[in-house]
C-alpha cells in the first residue's frame, strides 16, 4: 500500500477483478455486475498444478468475502511438455 509500508496487498487480490473483467466484450459495461451476468460462475477452474494453492484456498477466499459465487469444481492439470 503506497501510503502504508506497514500494509501489504497481494497480486492475486487484483486477480478477482482480472478473470472476471475478461468475461466483457468491448462494447459491455465495465462493471462487476455486467461481467458477472455474463458467465460467472464458472463450471470448471482449470489451473496448472504449481498454483493450486493459491486457486483452491485463497481465490475462493476472496471470491466469498466479495459475495461473488465460487466455480463448481478445481482441475488442476500436470506441466504439458515439449517432448
């Protein structure tokens, strides 16, 4: 927090709005209701296996605090490799 060294926010609290704000086309209202209406909640969180702590504990966490409905199920692939 610029104004508070004391204070820390982490990246994946801005992360709500980002996957969220992705559901709107240009021409959409840019709110938290209209990207909501628009496909929110989602059936499946498909997440790579490095984050699934930070997409199974705390993006619900803070999906709850913010009343905003948590996706019916977590999959959480493996690495996808070249070779």
């Amino acid at each position: 927090v610029p104004q508070d060294e004391s204070q820390v926010i982490y990246v994946w609290f801005d992360a709500l709005l980002g996957y969220i704000s992705a559901l709107l086309d240009d021409k959409d209202e840019p709110s938290l209701q209209a990207a909501l209406d628009k496909g929110w909640p989602c059936d499946v969180h498909i997440i790579g296996k490095d984050i699934l702590r930070f997409h199974a504990v705390y993006w619900p966490a803070m999906l709850m605090s913010a009343d905003v409905p948590l996706p019916g199920k977590i999959y959480s692939h493996g690495f996808l490799t070249k070779d």
